[in-house]
C-alpha cells in the first residue's frame, strides 16, 4: 500500500489541496491523507501557536501514514511545502511534491495587477464576485501579526534543510501567483539536493493552483510524477 501526506498552507485549510487528493483517491488505490494545521481550518485560531507545532503535527501524521504504508509521497502547497520539504529531509519518503511553494513570498508586480483587478470589481459592484477577494478577505481579519511572524520563522528553520533532500522532486508553480513569485521555484529547483528534480509552471494559475485554470495539466502531471517506477535523468 502506498500513502499520500498533502499539507496545505499557511491560514489555510484541507480544501487548499483537496481537488488534487480526491484526484489520487480516484485514480489510486492510495491512502490519500489531508490533516488540518494546529489553529488552521475555515475558522482560524493561530494566536499564540508557533511555528514548530505545525512542523510536530505534520510528523505525527507522516508517522502514522508509515505504519500502515510501504511507499509514501508527500504533496505540499505554500507553507506546506515547506513543511514537506523539512519532511522529505528527514524521513524516508519516496517523492515530493511542492506547489507554490513559499520560500520567497509576495510577488509585487502580480499583487498589484490583482489589486488593481480588485478595485475595478469594486466600482462595478461585482467585488462579491472576485473569487481572490473573497478568498482572502477572511484571512487578512483573522490572522493575528505574531502568526505571520512565525510563517517567516518556519521559512527560515526549513531553508538549511533543503540541501538534504535526495528523493525526486517536482517542484510546480503557477505564473500568475501574487503570494509567490516564480524566483521561489528557481530557488528550490537550485538548491535541492536531489539529483532528480522537475519544475512545471503553469501559465493560467494564481497562488492556488489547485483550483485554478490548470488543475487538470496539474493532475495528470503530478500523478505521472507520483507513479513513475523508473527514474530518468530529469535534469
């Protein structure tokens, strides 16, 4: 039996990631698993949690996903990602995955074509529609000064961890992120150890690429990735 581990990111919550896990769970006979982050979830409570409870909770779900699983594949999005990645450096998995993964945060020029996209919403009274609006509206009210402090905590931990991952990885990234620059990816893709890396980039998709435009290009790829037994030379 082999186990899938997907993290979603920072004040988020499972649905950040799920239509990749229902995906797998369709084409897989996989133990496909979506924990919720401690202070995480659609009502968020992350005052006073810091950064190392969501490192601990992410280990103890991986723990208990190896007792009932040989081959295990960890799928990170946004501060997720890093998380898996500290994962894959320290625990034998077999293949990671990061998507929009944060190690570099906002990206100026997209943030502000969004924003822009906002206001213009805004005028035409059609806010209510602006699906990036709505979806971080509620973060922005919720989410206490001190939790972003330990986001930018988490980042710094992980970074020295990144050279020690050996397993492959595919590193996905959506053009169109205003949260994450495309240098983020760059970055990873230069810095991990693994001698087998992929980088896919998707041209129509903002920070959640799971629900974005390109979801389908994502699943296919993201589970050819998973399934292949033999490595080639990626890179």
């Amino acid at each position: 039996m082999s186990g899938c581990l997907c993290i979603h990111g920072f004040t988020g919550a499972p649905y950040e990631v799920e239509p990749l896990a229902e995906y797998l769970r369709h084409q897989t006979n996989w133990d496909i698993r979506v924990p919720t982050l401690p202070g995480h979830g659609e009502i968020l409570s992350l005052s006073g949690v810091r950064y190392e409870e969501w490192i601990e909770y992410a280990e103890q779900e991986l723990q208990r996903l190896m007792k009932t699983s040989n081959d295990i594949y960890v799928i990170g999005f946004s501060m997720g990602g890093l998380i898996a990645s500290y994962l894959a450096a320290n625990y034998p998995i077999k293949k990671l995955v990061l998507l929009s993964a944060a190690i570099y945060y906002v990206n100026p020029a997209q943030m502000l074509a969004d924003i822009k996209e906002m206001i213009r919403d805004g005028v035409k009274g059609n806010l209510k529609e602006n699906e990036l609006f709505q979806r971080y509206k509620k973060k922005m009210t919720e989410t206490p000064i001190r939790a972003t402090f330990q986001f930018r905590k988490l980042v710094r931990f992980v970074k020295p961890f990144l050279k020690d991952i050996k397993v492959p990885t595919l590193i996905v990234q959506g053009e169109l992120d205003g949260i994450v620059p495309v240098k983020s990816a760059h970055y990873l893709y230069n810095v991990i150890g693994s001698s087998h890396k992929e980088l896919l980039f998707l041209p129509n998709s903002k920070h959640h690429i799971c629900h974005g435009d390109d979801f389908a290009v994502l699943a296919e790829r993201v589970e050819k990735f998973l399934r292949k037994q033999k490595i080639e030379n990626l890179v």
